[in-house]
C-alpha cells in the first residue's frame, strides 16, 4: 500500500498544489496557443518553400484560418472547462450534488443506488455543460471550413444511441468498481484493475463487431483491384484481419482516415469513404502499409503495456487517496471516513489527476512522433515511399493541417510529425511528393 511509504494528505498543502497546477497549465496552454496562432498568421501569406508546386495558396490559406479559428475556439473552451474544474471542486459543486443525491437516493435505494445517481447525474450535468461548446464546433466551426456533414437528425441519433450505449456498459462496469472498493479489502484496486483491464479487453472485441455498426455502416471494400493489392500487402507484412471495410464516414465529416480496431478474431481494417475517394490505389497501400508498420514495431502492444501499467499505478494511487480526509477536504468536499463515499473519490479523481497529468503531455507526444517515423520507414520499404508522401499531403490539405505550426507548440502537443520532417524524412527512403 502507498500508505506505508507516503504521508497523510494535508488539505490545505493538497489545495495549493491543485491552484498551482491548474493555473501552471492554463498559463502553458495559452502561451503555446498564442504562439501557434501567431506563428501560423505570419506565414499564412506564402506557401512553404518546400511546398510551392504541390499546394496551392488558396488551401495554405484554408489551413491557416482554420488552425487559427480552432485555437481561438480552444483558448474559450480550455478557459470555461478551468472554470467549471474550480466549479465542481473548491467553490463546492460536487459537494452539493452529493448532499442532494444522499438525501433523495440512499434512504430509499441503498448506498450503491445513491453513489450510482451520483456518477450518473455528474456525468449527465458534465455533458451539459460541453453540450454548447460541442454543438458550436461541429454546426458552426466546422461548417463554415466545409468539414461537417452531421444533421441535426444524425446528431440526436447519436447523442441518444450513446446515452443507450454509456447506460448499458458504464453502469455495470461502475457498479462493479464500487462494489470492489467497498468489498475487496484494503487491496481492492488490485482487483479493480484486473476488472478494468480485462473490459477493455473485451471492448476491443465487441467495438468494431457491436458498438461501432450503431453509429456507421461497414460494408466489405468492392473495389476488387484494390483488395487484392492490400491483401498482397498484409500478407507480405504477416498480418491477418477479419476483414476489410469501407465506412461512411463521409455521413458526419469531410475528414478522410483509415484505421485498424479489434482483437483477435474482431481484428479488422476499416477505410473511411471519403479517404478513398481522396487517394488512388497505390497511395492507400502505402496508407495501409504504415499503419502496419505500428503493429510491425509493435507499437499497439507497447501502447496496451503501458497503459495497463499506468492505470494499474492510477488504482493504486486512488486506493491511498480514498483513504485520505485531506483528498476530500483538500478539494472541497467535506470528508466522513466514518462512511467513505466511493463514488465521490472517483469522481475527485478523475477531474484532478488531467490537471497534473497535463505536464507529461509532450513526452507521450514525443514517444508517438518517433513511432510514426518508424512506421513511415517500414511504409516505404513495403510500399512505394512516393504514394506515401502524395497521400500524406492530399490528407493534410482535406484536413486543413496547417504546414506551418510553431516548433514549440508542436514539440509539446503533436502526436504526428509536421509535414515538412515527415516528407524531408521520407525523402531519404525515396518518398517524395510529386
């Protein structure tokens, strides 16, 4: 237990750390968004040297405004989510709602009823509030660069197929957590990851087979050419899938992608409509071929093995502070340890541990931009290096990327590598884009 090697936790200590933290990360977050909106204004007038001839002017331009318009957006959003942050916690929201709850639910239901309302109407009460935010960026900002293609219609058909989907899985997979911190002793987050862990195994299998055909429909590729030549080329890679699918992607987005999900059996490639419209035969192969340069590395196994280590380090810090008044107290709910409140240490959990998490972000981000080089090399060894970089711009154009992000905003944030290192690297496996 964390509690042999760690003090108790000191309310008024654990309030300042939260107050520096938040404030340190909105200070970084603005400071990196200014950057990059300044960075990208000043170049929005000329298309990168190494860029002129195969990108027009008019879509640098395109990519520019809409990086600008979705930092400015970004700065308000990342503002009031700080703002609701402080709401639930010190200025007493989350205690309020606890007391509401614990005096309609528990007297009649029981506690487990009264902790599941709880997480429930947070969670509801959460999405409200993005719910202005969400609807502006996907009617509005989105619309007005030409990306969104979502009907109201569609939109409330998700909204309440996800509300049915997040109601028949997330409650029993809360019922069963809080059932564990309740039942399994002083090492319940042991077991707690173990049940964690093995869900999402789980989901891994049942997301592309169950959940995902709710929302979109997957039809087996057609086109015949083109199916032999990615099945030529996972069977040069060593890789074996269900299936290959085409999905609609193009009913809510112009945006163009392609992606494999699933596990074992499950395990399938799926092509967005709209990527195939975009890119030739020779270009997706080589689309294809990076994304199995991930698997090739091993990346998806060395993603999976780290996140089971950090959220097995993430069960066993909340075990310790759920055991802490000052946890409580130091987040502004009143503590009663005679009768801890579960669900309420999760909660806390789960809001405070991104402020801190935050900080670590551009390591995450440099661990991803090194696996994408090396799955772009394994790419260009399997395919045709050329396609690959032909593909990799007409994406950053369909997707309005800029080509000019700040180097500084990038190094803390991007997951990719901007597009001038990642075509002036493929140049040396032979890919350039024509």
């Amino acid at each position: 237990m964390l509690s042999s090697f760690l003090p108790p936790v000191d309310a008024p200590t654990l309030t300042a750390l939260f107050v520096a933290a938040l404030i340190a990360s909105l200070l970084v977050k603005f400071w990196l968004s200014t950057r990059q909106m300044r960075f990208v204004a000043q170049h929005r007038g000329a298309v990168p040297a190494a860029f002129v001839g195969t990108v027009s002017l008019e879509a640098h331009q395109k990519a520019a405004d809409y990086t600008l318009a979705k930092g400015r957006y970004g700065l308000l959003a990342t503002a009031f989510g700080a703002a609701v942050l402080l709401g639930w916690t010190l200025l007493g929201g989350l205690e309020w709602l606890n007391l509401a709850l614990r005096d309609l639910v528990q007297p009649t239901w029981g506690t487990m009823a009264y902790q599941l309302a709880l997480l429930t109407a947070f969670s509801l009460m959460a999405s409200l509030l993005d719910l202005p935010w969400e609807l502006y960026n996907t009617f509005r900002l989105e619309q007005r660069f030409g990306f969104n293609r979502t009907t109201w219609k569609l939109y409330v058909s998700d909204a309440l197929k996800g509300l049915l989907v997040s109601a028949l899985i997330g409650l029993p997979i809360a019922a069963l957590m809080l059932w564990l911190m309740g039942a399994a002793g002083a090492y319940w987050w042991a077991w707690a990851w173990g049940a964690w862990m093995a869900f999402n195994l789980i989901i891994l299998v049942l997301y592309p087979t169950v959940i995902a055909p709710l929302f979109n429909k997957f039809e087996p590729l057609a086109d015949e050419g083109l199916k032999a030549r990615v099945q030529a080329l996972m069977a040069r890679c060593g890789f074996a899938a269900k299936g290959l699918f085409v999905m609609d992607g193009s009913r809510r987005s112009a945006h163009g992608n392609a992606y494999f999900t699933g596990l074992g059996p499950a395990k399938r490639v799926v092509f967005f409509d709209t990527l195939l419209q975009r890119l030739n035969a020779g270009e997706v192969e080589a689309v294809l071929a990076h994304e199995l340069g991930h698997f090739k590395h091993k990346h998806v196994l060395k993603r999976i093995v780290s996140m089971f280590a950090l959220s097995l380090l993430a069960f066993a810090l909340l075990g310790w502070l759920s055991q802490q008044a000052g946890f409580f107290a130091g987040l502004g709910v009143r503590p009663n340890m005679s009768a801890p409140n579960d669900a309420l240490a999760l909660l806390l959990f789960l809001m405070v541990v991104p402020v801190f998490g935050f900080f670590f972000t551009p390591l995450s981000a440099m661990l991803s931009r090194k696996h994408e080089f090396q799955a772009d090399a394994y790419a260009c060894a399997q395919a045709s290096g050329q396609d690959l970089a032909n593909a990799l711009l007409k994406l950053h154009e369909d997707n309005a990327g800029t080509l000019t992000p700040d180097p500084v905003y990038a190094r803390f944030y991007y997951s990719h590598p901007p597009a001038s290192e990642r075509l002036a690297a493929l140049s040396l496996h032979g890919g350039r884009a024509a």
